[in-house]
C-alpha cells in the first residue's frame, strides 16, 4: 500500500477536489504525475453491471451472472452460500475490470409496497446484516470492494430524490440502522453508500450524525463514503458530513466550490484531507488487485440455480408436490417461457445465459407431455380468450403448473406499487384453472408481498420463486420434481390484506414528508403486538420432510449481559427424505422500562438432516441480543430480568423454550428532571431512595385536599393514578400552602441529592 499521508501532501488543491467527484458515471479521477490509478465501480448487488463505456449510465452492459435478488437470497438463511455467491461476483468483477461493486442494499422492508424491495433482503435487521455481512465478506474476499447502501432510511421509491423520513430514535437504531452497523463492524465494507432522501429534515449526504458521528466515530468505519448517483446538493456541506466522494462525474462546478471553498476558508482543508486520505486508500486497495481474465461461467450459472434452489419457499401444500410422474402437465403462464429472473433499475443485469422453466421442467419431465398456455398478456389488458384456452388444457392434464410473474410496471426500482395484487387477468386465471383443475400449482415470481385471499383455497401448492436469477427456471424443476427438498423460509411476512400492513396509515407521505408512525412494529413486531394473523408469517417456508424439536438447553439459567449466553436444541428430521431446517431464535423481554415488541429475532441457523438424523443447533446470544436503545441514555441499554428464548420454525411456529435471568451489568445516570413524574422517582432506585421519606405524607395530604375516590365529597378519582402520571412538582404545587418551601425549590433539592 502506498504512503497514503505523503501523497496528500504532494497534491494540489486542484488535484485533491477533483479527486473526492467522480471523473465519469462509473470511475475516479486519477492523478498522472502521483501515479494515483482510477477506481472503477459497477452497479450490483446481484450481478456486474459492467457499462463499457464509463461515461454512459444505462447503457446495455458486458453479460455476467444474474443471481437472484436478495429477497430470494434473504430467503435461503445460509451465511454459507452467500459467501460463495460473494466470491464469484468478485471473480466477474475482476474478469471485468470493477474494483467496487456497488451492494448490498440492506434498507429495511417497511412495506411491501416499495418497489424496489426485490433488491433488499428482510423487514427485520438482525437477518438483513447477517447474510449482507456474509456476502460481503465473499466479495471482499478476493479483492474487491463492495458499497453498503441506501445509508439511510430509504425505504421507498415515491418521491426519494427529497422525501423527508422523520424517524424516532428508537426506530432508527433498532430497526433502520442496525443491519448497517452489523455489516460495518463484521465484515468492513470498502464503501458505504449515502441515500437519497431526508432524515429528520436533512439530506442524507449532508447528515453529519449519520456520515460522522455514528458510521465512522460510533461504529469505526474506515472506508469511504460514497454518494448515491446524483444525492449530493452542496458539496462543500457534504464534505464537512462525511462524504467522502461524490458521484458521477465529472462535476468542474463541483470541484470549483470546493477549492473556493477552502480559499476562502468556509472549507478547512483538513476536512478535504480525510476525504482525500479515505478515497486514495479505497483507490490502492482496489488496485492491488490484478484485473482481467475470464471466469467460470458454466460454475457461476450452477452455483446460481443452487442459491435460487435455496431461497425459494413453498409456501402452501396439500401433499401434490414432489410430483410424481405425472404424464400430462398444462404449463400455464407466460412466465414459463419468458422467465421473469430480476427487477427493472440499476441491477439490470445482462446474463451470460437464461434457462427457460418451461424447457427445464420438460427435461425433469422425461416422456411427460407438456402443454403450453400463455394464460395471460403482457400488458395490463384482459383476455379471456387466453383463460378459456387454458382451463380447457388443465381440464385434459394430470396437473396444472401456473407461472405466474408480477409485471415490471407494477414493480421495479424508481417507482411503488399501488397495491399488493396481481394483475386481475392473473386472478381470474388461476380461480378459472383452479376450479377445474385442483390439482394446480401456483409458482409466484415477484419482488416483494402479494395478497392471495381471493385464489388460495383453491390451489393445491404454492411456491414462492421470487426473482430468482438466470438460472432459476432449472430450480423450480428441481422443487417441483422433489430433486431438491425446499428449505427457504420467508425474510418478510405476507399479509392479508394490504390495511393490514404496519405502514399503511403513513405511507408513502405527504408534502415532502413520511412519518415512520409505527415506530418500532414494522413486519412480525407489528403483526405480533396487534394480534393480526398474517396471510403467512415471517420465518414460514415448508419442506417435503418434517423436523422435531428437543431438549433445549442453555449455557447458564443466570448470566451477565457482557457474557450473553448459549442456546442448544436438538433438531432431528423425522421424515423420509433428507432435507434443510431454519432454527429461528425469538427473544421476549418479560418486562423492560420501555416498550418492546413480543419478540425480536436475535439468532438463526440452517441445517442438514438425513432422515432419522438429530444434529445439536448451538445459537449464540450476546449483548445486543437483550439491549435496547434509551432515547434518554443515549445507549444500548439492558435490564435485569427474565427473557423467555423462543425456538420457531418460523415467528408464529415456536417449537420450544427456555427462560433464563438476565444481570447487567451497566451503571447509568439517573435520568431524574424537574419535570419527572410521581412514578418516576418511584421507579429509579436513586431517587426513591431520597423521595419515599416523604410520599407517604404527600399522599395523605393530596386525599384530604381534593378527596378520595368513594369517599363523601369526592370527586370520582383514584387519586393514586393521578398522582402517579403526574409530574412531582405539579403534585407539590398543589400543596404549596403546606410546603417548608416552593415547590420548585424541594424539587431541585431533591435533584440535587440524586444528581450529586
């Protein structure tokens, strides 16, 4: 590595503006006489989207892999294999020139409604970090960067070039910004990736909270900070955030202000410096690695139909999957020749081959006859020439396979979708063949939640392919046909109905604005604390075998929160074929000062079984598995107390449990003010202590003053929960006839015995 410090010295304020904006859409300014090199990024996260010519932004690119998006990844909840998918994108990306793919996306699933979650793994944040974590680590494994994006809060298309997100403390650190720390601290990113929109009223490639103070000072992040394409609004500001380069370029207007900037000393150079230091670090690393050759496109093309096998979740079925042999099959569906594999936008990738379900399922087939029907337009018209022609070939089939694809202009990056259906030809497709075919199985290519009510009772299974990259079609041949035994598990929760959803009362926002409303209940939180049955439940995914759950076991029934504790479960497969079992960890905190949702997923782990075979799943829980952000300490806060682990095949499928007691082991400040409340001092044990002396007597005093509850001459209250809710000066005041002193002053004095 160069001397990173010695080459800033040497540069230009010329060169060093220049360097923190982009030279073209895709590359950085090199520096001739310093023989500082470019750094060429691509777009990810599920393929290189490799432009050849730098200066374009959406031209056609060189083909690569297209593995299947992150819901589909989210879906497979192996760490494992999306390492191995990290490495081989790294291996197209130095075969095509790229130091920096830009991805993973972990922002949050607020709502299945945003267009682009196709390209986000999970609405909860302990999974989304855990498998970008290992992707990451894959790719950055051979030498290649990657750019953790949309950093933050991004959580929808309508209107996110200005979209203000106004998000509670709270939410924001234990729902919005936790999957970012975890990659950060895990696995390092090269980059990080600014968003485009607001948080609490300032744009993100200006927030210094968020760019210095939490990324780099809180969390430790030694990368550079790069801007989503076209977010930055005032360089100079920007730079005094912690964005470190902006992009695309070039931008000579850009740089301008930045120079002028620090001559004119509104922009200290030190500033610029760090960027400068952050950039050229990134810019050497990448270069260290050596560029060009070819790849395994054959063994990429494989690896993608295994990780497609992976994530994809069966989600309903009545016993008719695997098939077996069926001899007349009705195919239905235009997605079964043209293969609905990955979203519009950015991640547009250009494959290296595309395998069409229909010719994979008739070489799992054999002699089986398949018969064709599109079932449904391309548009969004209706024709019921195209349903009457194929309930007529489901009537003379064995079976029915209905592939069915949500259109791209109901769903793709830049825009949301206007509601959770498929198209009403899709609908009255699937009821039409349904009707008369009850042996039919619905296989689902979309992004993100679909509503079913009005069509699942009539099906037989329902398989959830997502868009599952250029290989997938081979995948659903091998689920269908019991080749692999399906093992996803759902990274989001279907709901019902689209009311149901937790952001439905403040989404997408209005005037500039969204409010996150439902605070911390977003997916199963929400639907867990309402007591709303979803359609199918976050962690959902069935398998062609059957797994058991037993003797669950902890390392410690009492442990300190800086020790965490260990879980064990026996999970044996007790059906007639081998297959994968998602173990999910739930933590329920019994009682916490602040409110928390009934559980939170805190610990996970796939495995294999043999029929008859028990295996030992051992899960980790540490620290942050039992902490919470207090608003008021400003900190991850835990507790002593109780916590129930919860052992689910999925959150609404807890197979076992085991309670254990929590100590912290944390000292923290009294949070006592002169406007606490009764209950307040009663509940902090620094102020009780110096407060119940007294309490007593001030009860007394309130009941005569304003009378009891059934008392002669009341007036109709339980003093008692008045008084508590309310703060003590107020109380005070009421009875300052009888006080030694103000109110205001015993109040202070009290504080001051609490405070010191």
């Amino acid at each position: 590595m160069k001397d990173i410090a010695s080459l800033v010295s040497q540069m230009t304020l010329e060169e060093k503006a220049a360097l923190v904006t982009g030279a073209s859409a895709w590359t950085t300014t090199p520096v001739e006489r310093l023989d500082i090199p470019e750094l060429l990024m691509s777009d990810g996260p599920h393929g290189v989207r490799r432009v050849p010519d730098v200066h374009a932004l959406g031209a056609p690119s060189l083909p690569a892999t297209c593995f299947p998006t992150a819901a589909l990844l989210a879906s497979t909840w192996d760490r494992e294999l999306l390492y191995a998918m990290g490495q081989a994108l790294a291996e197209e990306a130095i075969a095509l020139g790229v130091g920096v793919l830009l991805g993973p996306g972990v922002n949050m699933k607020r709502t299945p409604l945003c267009g682009r979650n196709f390209e986000y793994f999970s609405e909860d944040p302990f999974l989304a970090g855990e498998l970008a974590a290992s992707l990451v680590q894959g790719v950055q494994s051979k030498g290649v960067g990657t750019s953790l994006k949309h950093y933050a809060a991004n959580n929808q298309e309508t209107q996110r070039m200005r979209i203000d997100a106004v998000v509670d403390e709270r939410a924001l650190r234990e729902i919005y910004l936790p999957a970012f720390e975890r990659v950060v601290k895990q696995a390092r990113p090269w980059t990080v990736m600014c968003a485009y929109n607001k948080l609490n009223g300032t744009y993100c490639s200006e927030h210094p909270q968020l760019l210095t103070q939490i990324l780099k000072e809180e969390w430790g992040f030694e990368g550079l900070v790069v801007s989503d394409w076209g977010a930055v609004h005032d360089r100079v500001k920007a730079l005094q955030a912690g964005l470190d380069l902006e992009m695309p370029g070039p931008r000579p207007h850009r740089t301008q202000a930045v120079i002028d900037a620090v001559k004119s000393g509104k922009l200290d150079e030190a500033v610029l410096d760090e960027a400068v230091r952050r950039v050229l670090q990134i810019v050497f690393r990448a270069a260290e690695t050596p560029k060009g050759g070819s790849f395994d496109v054959a063994g990429h093309h494989a690896l993608a139909r295994r990780v497609a096998a992976e994530g994809m979740v069966l989600l309903k079925n009545n016993g008719i999957l695997p098939l077996i042999h069926p001899q007349r099959i009705a195919v239905i569906g235009r997605a079964a020749k043209e293969p609905h594999f990955q979203g519009g936008g950015s991640s547009h990738i250009n494959p290296t081959q595309v395998d069409s379900p229909f010719d994979e399922l008739q070489a799992r087939a054999g002699d089986a006859v398949l018969t064709y029907c599109p079932g449904y337009p391309a548009d969004d018209s209706f024709d019921q020439a195209l349903i009457d022609e194929a309930v007529t070939a489901a009537q003379a089939a064995e079976v029915a396979l209905l592939y069915i694809a949500l259109p791209s202009y109901k769903e793709s990056e830049g825009y949301d979708r206007a509601d959770l259906d498929l198209t009403r030809q899709q609908v009255a497709l699937i009821q039409a063949v349904s009707a008369v075919q009850p042996r039919c199985v619905v296989i689902l290519h979309n992004g993100s939640a679909v509503v079913m009510s009005e069509w699942i009772e009539g099906v037989a299974a329902v398989l959830e392919a997502w868009m599952m990259g250029q290989a997938g079609g081979g995948a659903i041949a091998d689920i269908l046909y019991g080749v692999v035994n399906p093992s996803g598990k759902l990274a989001e929760t279907f709901p019902v109905r689209l009311v149901d959803t937790p952001a439905h009362l403040n989404f997408p926002g209005e005037n500039g604005q969204v409010r996150y409303g439902e605070g911390l209940y977003i997916g199963y939180r929400y639907y867990d604390a309402k007591q709303v049955a979803p359609l199918f439940p976050f962690g959902h995914g069935l398998s062609y075998t059957t797994f058991a759950y037993s003797n669950v076991r902890v390392s410690a029934s009492t442990f300190r929160d800086v020790d965490g504790v260990t879980l064990s479960v026996d999970v044996t497969n007790t059906g007639r074929r081998a297959g994968k079992e998602v173990v999910q960890v739930y933590v329920r905190d019994r009682r916490c000062s602040l409110q928390r949702p009934p559980k939170e997923l805190k610990g996970f782990a796939k495995v294999e079984l043999q029929p008859g075979e028990t295996k030992t799943v051992t899960i980790p829980l540490d620290f942050r598995a039992f902490a919470f952000w207090h608003p008021g300490h400003k900190q991850w806060v835990t507790e002593d107390g109780e916590f129930d682990l919860l052992i689910g095949a999925s959150s609404a499928d807890i197979r076992a449990q085991a309670t254990v007691t929590l100590q912290s082991t944390l000292q923290l400040p009294s949070l006592l003010n002169r406007e606490s409340t009764v209950r307040e001092w009663l509940e902090d044990p620094r102020g009780r202590a110096v407060f119940e002396p007294f309490f007593q007597q001030m009860m007394a005093q309130m009941r005569a003053a304003m009378g009891g509850g059934e008392e002669e001459g009341g007036i109709g209250m339980d003093m008692t929960g008045f008084i508590m809710e309310t703060p003590l000066v107020s109380i005070l005041g009421f009875q300052e006839a009888m006080l030694p002193a103000p109110a205001e002053a015993i109040v202070a004095d009290l504080l001051q015995k609490v405070h010191g």
